[in-house]
C-alpha cells in the first residue's frame, strides 16, 4: 500500500458549515450539466461529505462514491439517512485509495472533482490515480478533472500568517461561530507543493471555547507537467477549460479543467 494520504480527521467535522460559506465556489454548476448531459452511473472519485455527490443523485443519476477518508465517508453516510428513499438508493460508497482502488465496474463518467488530484505528491502517485480512475471508464467514457491554476507571484509570500477564510454558525440556533484561518507554513519549488494548517477556532460569547488544526500539503501543476501526466496515463483532453464557465485555458484562468477520455 502506497504512503498514507490526507484522511480529513479533523477537517470532516468542519467541511461542510466552510464550503457552505465559501462564496466563490464555482463547481457545482459544471459536473451537475457534465452528469445530466452524459448520464450514469457516475463514479465520483474522493467524493467527501457528498458536496457534489448529493446534488448528482438528488437529479436521479446513479452515482457511485469512494473516498480514503472514513471520518468523510462516515458524515456522507450520516447526511444519506435524511435524504428520500429515492435519493439514497442512487447512492453506492466504497472507501478505497485513489491511488489503487479497483471496483470491477464501468461507467460512463468519472469524475474527480474540487481537486483531490492535488493531494497526489509525487509523479508516481499521480499517474497511478489517473490510470485508476481511467482503468473505470467504459467505452468512449470521459474522466473529468480539475486543479487550480498556481498564481506564481502569491506563492511564496506570506509565509507563517494567519489569514481568516470563513466564519459560520454550526446551526441556526448555535450561540457559536466557527472561524477558519489559513496558514501556509512552507513552500516546496523543487517537487511543487505548499504546506499549510487549517486552524479551527469555535467561539461563544466572544470567547474561544475549541482551537483545532489539522495540516496538509497540496501540489500545484503547470499545463506541461499535466500534459505530461496524461500522455504517461494514457488518457488524451476531449475539452480543457480555464474556469467552470467554460472559459479558454489561458494567461487569465483561475483553473485547469480537463475532459479526457483513452487514447485511441
């Protein structure tokens, strides 16, 4: 079994109430009309708590979710038991490393999405990832994928500072807000990854009340080592888009998005 990767241990609890208050997150939109246009069943790679899973399923597509994370799976699970009937039977998880996680099926989507791809550190586990998510592709199937373009001038500034990202309440009658800071702790140019903590603090009444944190590191690509990747995976771009509105690939994209299919 390769190395262990990010498990989300104490971000899982967290997850949802921050990307609930994230504005700009864009996704959505994008692989709801990718799955109605192409249809299931949908395989969603390192699918989470369901931010993008749920929403797929509640249109009645079949989707299928696998995750390394059981403290993310186990939240997916538990939001499952409040959705209808008719949701939850569309639904099928499976924890399994995306590195290596083999389901015996096919489908005519993959899907990975917010960019766990991101989470793959070295060359090695990144063409393995592809070459798993690929090797569930059915015939003429497409793998959708997306990272965020580097911003190159930001990278390596304000190392050691605590930015705030979020602050939400975790229920409408809670007396507490919860508030995420961002700290970038190092810079890795070399073998392009940056480490950084999410810092959770809860406060009541203007006190803080939990402090929690957990660290990560993600990698960052430019397109030619992602080209690179896709020729070393076997897999060629149907489409490549620059942002979730399907802007060009570009000196102003905010993302890398990639269509794939097998090469011929």
């Amino acid at each position: 079994m390769p190395p262990a990767i990010d498990s989300y241990s104490v971000t899982a609890k967290y997850y949802d109430g921050a990307y609930a208050a994230k504005q700009d997150l864009l996704d959505l939109p994008f692989y709801l009309e990718l799955a109605e246009q192409i249809g299931g069943p949908i395989l969603e790679v390192a699918c989470g708590t369901g931010r993008v899973l749920l929403p797929i399923a509640r249109k009645g597509i079949e989707i299928y979710g696998v995750d390394n994370s059981p403290p993310m799976l186990k939240i997916l699970e538990k939001h499952l038991t409040r959705e209808p009937h008719e949701v939850r039977q569309k639904v099928t998880l499976h924890e399994g490393d995306m590195r290596d996680f083999r389901l015996g099926s096919r489908y005519p989507l993959v899907i990975i999405p917010f960019r766990p791809m991101q989470h793959m550190h070295t060359v090695e586990d990144q063409v393995s990832a592809l070459i798993s998510a690929a090797s569930h592709l059915s015939p003429g199937g497409i793998l959708a994928v997306d990272v965020f373009y580097p911003k190159f001038d930001l990278l390596t500034t304000k190392i050691g500072d605590e930015v705030l990202e979020f602050e939400w309440s975790p229920g409408p009658d809670s007396a507490e807000v919860v508030r995420r800071y961002f700290r970038k702790d190092s810079v890795d140019k070399i073998h392009q990854i940056f480490y950084f903590t999410f810092i959770y603090r809860t406060i009541r009444a203007g006190d803080l009340i939990l402090e929690e944190t957990e660290a990560f590191q993600l990698s960052y690509f430019t397109y030619p080592h992602l080209r690179a990747l896709l020729l070393l995976a076997g897999l060629e771009p149907v489409a490549e888009y620059g942002s979730f509105a399907k802007d060009r690939l570009d000196n102003a994209a905010q993302q890398m998005i990639f269509l794939l299919r097998k090469a011929s």
